[in-house]
C-alpha cells in the first residue's frame, strides 16, 4: 500500500510542530493526493485548523478568521464533519 503524500496524517504532524504556515502551503497539494471525499475533507479541516491557529495575534485577523472558516466548510464527510460545524459556529459567533 502506497503512503498518499500530503495525507492528513502528515498534517496533523506539522500542527502538532506548530508548523502551521507548512500546512497551509500544503493545501492544493494535499487536496489532489486525496482520492475521496472523507480524505479531502479531512485535509480541508486540518487547513482550518492551521488557519483557526494563526487568527490570535494576526495583522489581517479578520481575513484569516475567513480563511478558516472557508476551509471548515468544505469539510463534507467523514470523522470531522461536526468539529468543523463547532469551528464554524465558533468563528462566526457575535462578538460578545
């Protein structure tokens, strides 16, 4: 069994490096390599997540909050569909 480049697991190893400008490089990339809709979505998520993970403390804030919240969205099937709802729900909630 070949190993798929880019794979979410790959992912999930530069987060846990805090590696999150690498994930986000990796995006395309990693979405062609996936050959379902579960591995595309789990690569979308942890997208959102090196995004979620770079708003605190950012210049364009709002832009990157965006960002992340578009990548959440494409997440479509699989293990993350509901974290990527509560990441949602999270990031457009009115500022209180």
């Amino acid at each position: 069994q070949q190993f798929q480049i880019h794979s979410s697991q790959e992912l999930q190893a530069h987060y846990y490096k805090k590696e999150f400008d690498k994930m986000i490089a990796m995006e395309a990339e990693a979405v062609a390599a996936q050959t379902t809709d579960e591995g595309r979505s789990d690569v979308y998520y942890w997208i959102g997540v090196a995004y979620n993970e770079k708003i605190e403390g950012s210049a364009n804030a709002e832009y990157v909050k965006n960002q992340a919240v578009s990548a959440f969205r494409k997440v479509t099937a699989g293990r993350n569909v509901e974290g990527a709802k509560a990441a949602i729900a999270a990031l457009t909630a009115p500022a209180k």
